[in-house]
C-alpha cells in the first residue's frame, strides 16, 4: 500500500474580497511536484463565497464535477442559465458543460461548498442526489466507466471497510466533517489521503456525525 496524507492546513489558498478556495491538487494559481492530479481525480476545492456575490467556473466536455454544499445552500446554473438549487445533504452531478456559475442566494451569510472535478466518460446532464440519513453505511452517489463515488455518515467508534471494484485503481477519501481513522492515518476535517496499490482499506469514526466522501478512481 501507497499512501499520501494532504492535511487541511498544508492545501493551496487562493483568495480575495468575496471568494476563497484551498486546493488539494495543483490548479492555474499554484503547482507542487507531490500535489499532481491523483489519476483521473483533477481538483478537489473547498470554497467559501460571500453573501449577494456569485462565480463563474469553465468546465469541460470531459468532466464530471460534483458540487457538495457544506455549509448554506447554492444556486448553480449552467451554460444556458438555468438554475438549480442544492441545500446540504444534497450533491449535485453534472457533465458536458463549458461554463457554469455558482451563486450564493443570501443577503448576510457566507456559503461553503466543495468543487471536486473528475476526468470521466458520463452522459451529458444534471442529477441532484439527496445524502441518506442512515448511519453508518456508504452509499452510492455516482458511477461511471472508471470511477465510483461514495459518502457516509458515521456514528463515533463504528468500523467499516471499503473494497474497490477494479483492483488497479487507487481510493481517495476527504474528511467533510469529524475525524476518522482511514488505513491506519489519522485524518480530520477537511483532511484527504490517497491509497494506491490496495484493493480494500478498514476505517474508522473517530467522532460521532463524522462524514466522509470516498472515490475510487483510476490511476493508470
């Protein structure tokens, strides 16, 4: 087993007056020889927008992008100006689009969201997929020719483990809220680990209402 920790503090910061994102991977702004793309995995941000103000993104054909609200609801509208709202304990899917603007519809309050952009084969369109509620299980939120998406809500304590559909790809999984054990790291909120060369991996909820986001992605 390979693994890589990427610690909330350690991420790339770019901000100004109303927006800020902290990059896991590389992008435009910065570059670090240990932080390139991990496979088909292209960006992985976390972004805060302030109130009234909104964001303009290019997309490509061949991407899948997630958009997971963390804290406050958004507005997305894609390139034709149609607008979506996602509240949290929602995802939203999208591909084949070259443009798309994410707005934060509050007078008075910040909104904080994670951007995660995936190199991927799947149908031109927009899906919203709500978060179960159930404990402690990973549920299935995306899936294309190469990768698998999934996110969980755990109770404190409680152990799981998650096994890869092709035994050549890599798992990427990002802490959203609490602290986990993942493959024998210690990972906190906002806290990412890639893993490469092992099919299966055992985690554990170190607090309770913990969340974790988890890719299986391929890696070449």
């Amino acid at each position: 087993m390979k693994a890589q920790i990427y610690t909330a503090i350690s991420r790339f910061k770019f901000e100004n007056s109303w927006h800020r994102k902290l990059s896991i991977f590389n992008s435009e702004d910065f570059f670090d020889a240990s932080r390139k793309p991990f496979g088909n995995l292209q960006a992985v941000n976390d972004e805060t927008l302030a109130p009234a103000h909104s964001k303009l993104y290019s997309g490509e054909q061949s991407l899948v992008i997630l958009i997971i609200p963390m804290i406050g609801a958004l507005a997305f509208c894609d390139a034709n100006n149609e607008e979506t709202l996602i509240s949290t304990g929602e995802i939203l899917r999208f591909s084949g689009t070259n443009s798309f603007s994410i707005v934060n519809p509050y007078d008075d309050q910040q909104i904080n969201f994670l951007v995660v952009e995936i190199k991927a084969r799947l149908k031109s369109g927009i899906s919203k997929t709500a978060i179960s509620d159930s404990r402690n299980l990973l549920q299935p939120i995306f899936e294309t020719d190469a990768t698998n998406g999934f996110i969980g809500i755990f109770n404190a304590r409680q152990e799981c483990v998650f096994k890869t559909q092709n035994p050549s790809n890599g798992i990427f999984a990002f802490v959203i809220n609490g602290a986990f054990e993942f493959a024998d790291r210690w990972l906190e909120a906002r806290d990412a680990l890639t893993v490469r060369e092992s099919e299966d991996v055992d985690f554990e909820a170190l607090s309770g209402n913990a969340i974790i986001l988890i890719l299986e992605i391929a890696v070449g």
